[in-house]
C-alpha cells in the first residue's frame, strides 16, 4: 500500500511543495494587502507634509542668518508686499 504512490509524484515531496506553494501564496496575499492598506492611508508620517515656504519665509531666513541687512530686508519685504 505505502509502495505504490500511483499518480501523486511520489508521495511526501508532493505535499511538500503543496504546502511551500501555499504558504507562498498567503505570505504574497497578506503583503498585498498591507501594501494596498499603506497606500491608502499612508504611514503615520507621510500626512503630516510641511508646507511650502514663502518668499517671505525665506526672507526672514536670509535676515536671521545676517546674509541682508535691516534695509535690504525692508525693501525686500515692501516688494513683497505690494
């Protein structure tokens, strides 16, 4: 009875590979599925984007560091202004 293993390709190694071909396919589903989650809603991090600087920020930037002076960066900020 255990000789004879008839059309199923030998037995053990049959339902060996039917088992690593399952668990592929769970291992592929379940990542499929967190990967369609995380696009979805995105990582705890990627909602929270810092907004745009204006030219304004930039300017107050350039005062603090000492690269203008207070007169170039009223005049700068007067053309911004209008």
């Amino acid at each position: 009875m255990w000789g004879y293993m008839g059309n199923y390709g030998g037995g053990w190694g049959g339902m060996g590979f039917g088992l690593i071909g399952m668990s592929l396919f769970w291992i592929v589903l379940i990542i499929g599925i967190v990967a369609l989650l995380k696009g979805r809603w995105g990582s705890p991090g990627s909602g929270e984007r810092r907004p745009e600087k204006t030219a304004l920020d930039i300017l107050k930037e350039r005062y603090a560091r000492g690269e203008i002076d207070k007169a170039e960066f009223d005049q700068k900020r007067n053309d911004l202004a209008a």
